[in-house]
C-alpha cells in the first residue's frame, strides 16, 4: 500500500473510477492523502500517474504514463542554481509559455512547472535529451544555443546495423 499526499486531491477525485479501472488499483483518500492498493507494479505506475496529475499535467498526459509506456520524470531547480527562483522560471517558461511549448515540440516530451519543480513525461531517450536541455537553461544557456542543439540531435539519422530485412 502506497500513500501520498496531494495539492491538487480534487482532480484525482474526480477522475477517480478511470483512474482505478485504466491503473487496476484501489483509490481511497481521507482529506488531502491517498492511498494506493493493488499490485506492486500497478501501485508503481499509479505512483507516477498520481504525481504527474499532482503536479499539473492534464489527465490524458498523465494516462499516458500507463497506456504508452511512458516515464515520468521530476527536475527541482534549487539543485542547478542558486539564482532567483522567478528569474529562472521566466527563462523556462518565456512569455506566454512559449520556451516550454518550444522544448516540449523539440523533445517529443509534455513539460509542466509548478513551484519549483519541473515535471517531464515522455520517451526515455527523449527524456533524457529534455532534462539535458532544461538544466542548460537553468543554468544560464542562451535559449537559441538549447535550441540548435536540440535541433541537431533530431537530424541525426537513424543508422542502419543491416539486422533487419530490407523491403523490396
């Protein structure tokens, strides 16, 4: 049995009955905690799916974690900078979030902030260029150097070890 103590408990309560059939566990809450029965590898999965609807991603983002396979990650900012905490989220998310919409179309990953905290859904490899990419503007990157390299890293072409099959 997993616990865990939500912000946001009304959007669990909510979607609760879809959360329990897609997640195939047992949701209860007592205030703003919720308990997580079911198997072990179910409770793992509603753990993330559970965190990332915490943090803000919509329900289907969320769900996503479940039904693609994705993985859910977590950066906190005060780990990379000691600067001003408004300071570095305005470099994350630009005006009008439009540094967060460009990362997140970059890496193939949905990218949501709250506090201090910067959660990432996506494809492992992707995940991994994404968290790359944010601890670059967090550290004081310009935001057209994350975005070449980005840019780059997607032109790559996919290479060919000659063990599959080519079609005729």
């Amino acid at each position: 049995m997993e616990k865990l103590i939500c912000d946001k408990i009304i959007r669990i309560v909510k979607n609760k009955k879809k959360l329990e059939e897609t997640l195939k566990v047992k949701l209860t809450n007592n205030k703003n905690e919720i308990s997580i029965e079911g198997e072990a590898e179910n409770e793992y999965e509603a753990v993330k799916v559970i965190d990332a609807l915490n943090l803000g991603f919509s329900f289907s983002d969320a769900i996503s974690i479940k039904k693609n396979e994705l993985e859910f990650g977590k950066i906190n900012v005060k780990d990379y900078s000691r600067s001003s905490l408004e300071r570095i989220k305005g470099r994350l998310i630009g005006k009008d979030g439009k540094v967060l919409k460009t990362l997140s179309t970059l890496t193939n990953c949905s990218l949501e902030v709250k506090g201090n905290e910067i959660g990432i859904i996506g494809n492992p490899e992707d995940m991994k260029t994404a968290i790359d990419s944010i601890i670059q503007i967090i550290q004081g990157s310009k935001h057209a150097n994350v975005y070449k390299g980005l840019e780059k890293r997607k032109d790559e072409p996919i290479v060919d070890w000659g063990l599959k099959e080519k079609k005729k």
